[in-house]
C-alpha cells in the first residue's frame, strides 16, 4: 500500500502544471509545504509516528526521498538541485522542530512502537503501577522508540540534552 500511495504521488507531481515565475524561496517553502502534507497523511495512516524530528529518524521508518521525489523537487545532478534539496529538507526539519506540530506522549500515543511509560523512579527502585517517562537529564517527557532502538523526547522541539539528541 505504500508503494501504491508513493506511485500516485510521483504520477501527481508529474501531472501537475508548475509555474515558472515563483522566487527560489517561495518554491523552497511550497515544497517544504507538500512534503509536510504528505508526512501529515502518513502519520494519520500510521505510517510514521507523530513527533518526528529529523530526516534520519524519519528514513528508519520509510525512505524520506520519496517524499522529495512525489513532490516533484526537481533533481538532475546539477549543483543548483542538490542546493534546492538541501533548502528544502533545512525548512522540513525546522517545521517539524516547531513547538506547534503535533507530538505523540503519554496517554495519547498510538504508535505501537513507542513506550512512554517506565516502571522504575529515578534511584532504579521498582514503582507500584508503571508511570509516565520522563528524562532523567531535563525531566522532559519522553518514550523509548522500538524502530528507532533509542529514547526520545516526546516534542521534538524540545532542545537535545546530556541523554537524549536527535540523529541529524
């Protein structure tokens, strides 16, 4: 099914009619704009997780060039495309750092790859009833990601910290 969505995604981008007169930084920001409507729909469908902060996470899940090539960012090896990938991934990773994109935590998470939740205080000792994670650095909420084999914060706006950083 995945393969299916990406294959009308590249038909889309490729029948759509593109203008010719937008600024290199307004096509950067439409771009940016279609790759986060896209990621949008893969998180409501489960494909990824909310809370997603970086391209690396984001390929442990799918192959984030997709989302490039469905949008039809154009690559023909040329230095000029390879610089208008990287503007465009820079301003997807920024958008998704912002404090107001969705993020998954404790008691709201669905994505059944992620634990938020710890069965120990911070001494290590058992607790009664399992509670919400948080870090043992910054006291940020946080959960362990199966797929990513790491420990996260639950925002990904909330800054790296002594235990917890994104894979950039």
């Amino acid at each position: 099914m995945t393969h299916l969505r990406s294959l009308v995604r590249i038909w889309l981008a490729h029948h759509t009619p593109k203008t010719s007169t937008a600024s290199e930084a307004e096509r950067v920001r439409r771009y940016a704009a279609a790759i986060l409507a896209a990621m949008d729909n893969d998180i409501r469908e489960g494909t990824v997780p909310t809370g997603i902060g970086s391209n690396v996470d984001l390929h442990r899940y799918l192959d984030a060039n997709d989302y490039l090539i469905a949008t039809g960012v154009p690559y023909d090896g040329t230095q000029a495309s390879v610089d208008l990938i990287a503007a465009v991934q820079s301003l997807v990773v920024a958008r998704l750092r912002q404090g107001d994109r969705p993020h998954c935590t404790h008691g709201t998470c669905a994505f059944p790859a992620h634990d938020h939740t710890t069965a120990y205080d911070p001494d290590g000792h058992d607790l009664s009833q399992a509670q919400p994670m948080r870090c043992q650095h910054c006291g940020q909420p946080t959960h362990y990601d199966a797929r990513l084999d790491d420990y996260r914060h639950d925002n990904p706006a909330t800054p790296d910290c002594f235990l917890i950083h994104r894979d950039d």
